[in-house]
C-alpha cells in the first residue's frame, strides 16, 4: 500500500495512480524528493549549486535554508492555457443590451429632473459632461423643453454607452475568474445590471457596477492563493511541454485542485494546488536541469573565450536562490532569461532576452 505524496489517500499496490487525486503513481517517490524537507536541500538544488560551483560562482554565500516562499498578485503571471482538465465553468452573463430605449420625456419639470439625474450619475460615473454645461444652463434659464429634450436625449445615449462598455468589462472580468472560483453572487448582480440597463434606469445601473466590483474584486482578494498556485502550475506545464516532456502524469492532482476551488473549497483546494506544484515540479526538474547543464557549458566556453558572463552567472545565482526558496515559477522565469545563452552566441546577447513564451520582468515567487 503507498501513501499519495499529495493528497495523503492510500492505494493498493497494484494501482497505476491515485485513487483521488489520480497522480501517476510512479511520480511518488519524484514527489516526496522533490517536496524535500528542512533537514536537507533536494537533490535539484544540490546539483545547481554543483553547476555554480563549475563556473566559479560561491554558492555558500546564499541563505542554506528553505525559507517561506513570498506570494503576490496573481495577475502578474504569465498568460498560459489552463495545463489541467478543469471542468467547464457556468455560461457567462449575457452581454448588454442594445441602447435602452430612452425614457418618455415630460413637461419642463420632468425634464429638468430627467437632466439632473443623467448629470449626477455622469459626475458618479467621473464622466467629464462639461460640454453640456452651458447648454443646461441656458435652457434650465429659458424652461425651453425642447432644449431640454434635446439635452436629456444626448446625456442619455452619452452615459447608456459609457456604462454599458463598463458592464461588458465587468462581464470579462467576470469570466476570467470564474474558469477558477465560482461567482454565484455576482451573476445574480449582473443579471440585474442588465435589466436595469435595458430598462433605461442608469442610476440602477451604476449602483449595481458598483457592488458587482467590489464582490469581483473580495472574490480575487479571497481566491488570490488559488490563482498564483494555479497559473504557477500552468506555467511549469507548458515548460515541460517546452522542453519536450509530457506532464499529463502529475496533472491529476491539478485537476482535483481546481475541482474543489471551482466548488468553493478553498481551504482544501490550497495544499492540493501546492502540492500539485511539486509534482510537476517532479516532472520538470530533470529537464530542466539538463537544460542548466547546457547553460554551464555555454558559460566555461564563453569564459575561456574572454567574454564577461558575470551577469549570466548572477542569473544563475538567482535561479539557486529561487529554487532554495522553493519558488519554482521564478526560477522558471530565471530559467527562461538564461536560456539564449545556451541557444545562441553569448556576445550577441543580454540577461533578460526571451522569446515571446518568456515570463516578463517582475514574475512573483510561487508558492509550494
């Protein structure tokens, strides 16, 4: 019987994966080395240092123990497609409608309301109605209806437009987080948004954006563990696949990950998404450390050349660190800005130069 490194369910000797979490049950003995301990570095950080070690770099001088690795936003990974199988997230909000068509105008009282109201939903909104300005004036002065008519029509169409286009961003927003967490409470809002918004009623509108962005934003704030642990996941995914391998052995617990966030879970679906991050982790290392292997070799011929590779070596240096720290999408992105000088001549090239699938400047430590 074997005890699953990620989700702790045991399976019969005779399983080809985890009955839970469906990792392949030859990664275990991966995982467990990859997972490491506080007594000892795993055997991926020894064998970088062995590479710092080979072109003279002073690994000793870095902190020699795990430390806890450092979250941030999300929104600052890379963009990738989703690695695992995660299911289908409920249909998006319909988008907004056309025009709402413009409430009936009245006499010059009504009117005047109607104007009022539009203009204090524009200065809620921070739409800049000096242009009308002027024109309210004189006809509020003069009582002339059909200017006011005129005026209510125009700051009408103005503001149905600023706001629908802020629905449609709300509703993309929307849909970007719900392939991750569910977002029950602010589909009802939108779904009143939009009535109120086909309705003519801006004022109703406005007030519901309010509350849908606040709701989206708690939400984000809430699931922002959730969403670094899987964009780091999909990043080493899509590196493994880079780098010719295939992932599809540890993507189980990835799946079972987004499973119990997709079904509110959180506090369950934090260590399964971790854990999910070593296993593929398990998966990556070896590649990755032959690329480094490559990327050592590049640099004692670059050296023995008489070309300057102090930067790479830092680079490299970084790398070490990371992976010390267990924060493996940083050290992926250390990874990616090394990779042209294996590829390429060094002279031509500059730390921090990457193709298109690079991490750009700022990736954030994951979180393991």
């Amino acid at each position: 019987m074997s005890s699953c490194p990620v989700c702790g369910f045991v399976s019969p000797d005779d399983a080809t994966e985890c009955g839970r979490c469906h990792l392949a049950l030859g990664l275990f003995d991966a995982v467990r080395e990859a997972a490491g301990d506080a007594a000892s570095d795993p055997q991926y950080v020894r064998a970088v240092s062995e590479l710092l070690t080979a072109v003279e770099a002073d690994p000793a001088s870095e902190p020699s123990g795990p430390e806890e690795a450092v979250l941030s936003s999300a929104g600052r990974f890379p963009s990738l497609r989703p690695a695992g199988r995660p299911a289908a997230p409920p249909p998006p909000p319909a988008g907004a409608v056309g025009l709402p068509a413009l409430p009936p105008a009245g006499d010059v009282p009504i009117l005047l309301r109607q104007v009022n109201d539009f203009l204090q939903v524009g200065r809620r909104q921070g739409v800049d109605l000096g242009a009308f300005a002027d024109r309210v004036q004189a006809a509020a002065g003069a009582r002339d209806r059909d200017a006011l008519e005129s005026l209510a029509r125009e700051l009408f169409v103005h503001l149905a437009a600023v706001l629908t286009e802020e629905y449609d961003t709300v509703v993309a927003r929307r849909n970007e987080l719900s392939a991750l967490v569910p977002t029950a409470s602010p589909d009802v809002e939108l779904e009143a948004c939009r009535a109120a918004l086909g309705m003519g009623d801006l004022a109703g509108a406005q007030r519901r954006l309010r509350h849908i962005e606040q709701e989206l934003g708690d939400l984000e704030d809430q699931w922002a563990t959730v969403q670094i642990l899987i964009a780091e996941c999909d990043l080493m995914a899509a590196t493994i696949r880079e780098l010719g391998g295939d992932p599809e052995p540890a993507l189980g617990p990835l799946a079972e990950g987004r499973r119990l966030a997709r079904a509110g879970q959180r506090s369950a679906a934090e260590p399964v998404l971790a854990r999910s991050a070593v296993a593929l982790w398990a998966v990556l290392a070896p590649r990755l450390l032959a690329e480094l292997g490559r990327v050592k070799d590049a640099l004692l011929r670059e050296r023995a050349a008489g070309t300057e590779v102090g930067p790479w070596v830092h680079e490299l240096r970084g790398l070490a660190l990371e992976l010390k720290h267990r924060n493996f999408a940083a050290a992926i992105a250390a990874y990616r800005r090394l990779r042209p000088l294996a590829d390429g001549p060094a002279a031509t090239l500059a730390p921090g130069i990457d193709d298109a699938a690079a991490a750009p400047p700022g990736t954030p430590r994951g979180s393991t």
